[in-house]
C-alpha cells in the first residue's frame, strides 16, 4: 500500500537509504540535499510503500511567483524522487494520485499545486499527468537543467 507522510527526523536513516540512478539527480534533490533542507517554507514529505520509506518531495510554501503569477493561491510540489529500485512498479502514479488529498489536509486553504518538470523529463511529465496535473502551456525558463513545464493540479475542498 502507497501512503503519504511528513517527514520526522528519525526517518533520516531511512532517507539516506535511497537510491537516485545519475539521470535522477539531474532533475531533482538527493537524499542528502532533502534531508538538509531547512527552510522555513519548506515541509517534507516521504512516499511509504508496505512500510518502507520509498521516496520524498517538498512542499514549497513560497512557490516563485515568477513561475506562476502574482496572487497564486497555491503551493509548490519540489524534488519529487522515487527510489530508482522502486520506479516502473506504479509507485510514483500513486503517490501522485495522492498528492492532492494530502495537500488539502495540511494546507485547507489553498487551491493549487504547481510543480515545474523538466522538458527532458518525459517519463516524470507523464506521470505527473496520469496523477491529474495539467499542463498550463507556460514554461518556465530559470530552471538549471534547461526550460521546465508548469503544471498544476486543483486540490480537493
């Protein structure tokens, strides 16, 4: 069963036990970058498959205007990873699926998650459309691995 929580620090160990394939770490945060990220307007999230810590990604409270225009009232999905030993398996379709009801939980009041993906990153970018996102049509030009896809999905009152 595929299930989403927030991230404690005893899961630390956890974490660092996930493995990334190289073409990953182009697109998002390793174990080691999630596990450090501090911000204040940042809240971590882990992917549990049967009890096992399979993946993460981050909220992102301030999510760039820039990317989505003044008076968003959104949030930002980041660094969205799913152990390379558990992809192809519908893990991260599921996860996704997921992703608005527990959004909605923690932040009641927000009517949107964005997420930018990387124009190279088709596998990422159907997954995140079978999960409901839609694409807006606009890119976004400050990522560092080349132009990104903004995506969105309305959460669930």
């Amino acid at each position: 069963m595929t299930a989403i929580r927030k991230f404690k620090q005893e899961d630390e160990y956890g974490v660092l036990k996930i493995f990334l394939a190289e073409e990953q770490v182009k697109f998002t945060a390793s174990p080691e970058n999630f596990i450090s990220d501090i911000d204040e307007n940042i809240i971590r999230f882990l992917i549990i498959q049967d009890d096992l810590i399979v993946g993460y990604f981050k909220i992102d409270t301030a999510f760039n205007s820039e990317i989505v225009g003044e008076g968003n009232t959104g949030v930002g999905l980041r660094s969205f990873a799913i152990d390379y030993r558990y992809q192809g398996k519908g893990i991260g379709k599921k996860a996704v699926s997921l992703l608005a009801d527990s959004v909605s939980l923690e932040f009641p009041d927000v009517s949107w998650l964005y997420l930018t993906v990387n124009c190279k990153n088709s596998v990422a970018y159907q997954t995140y459309l079978k999960g409901g996102f839609e694409d807006t049509g606009s890119l976004y030009h400050g990522g560092p691995v080349g132009p990104q896809h903004v995506m969105k999905l309305m959460l669930r009152r």
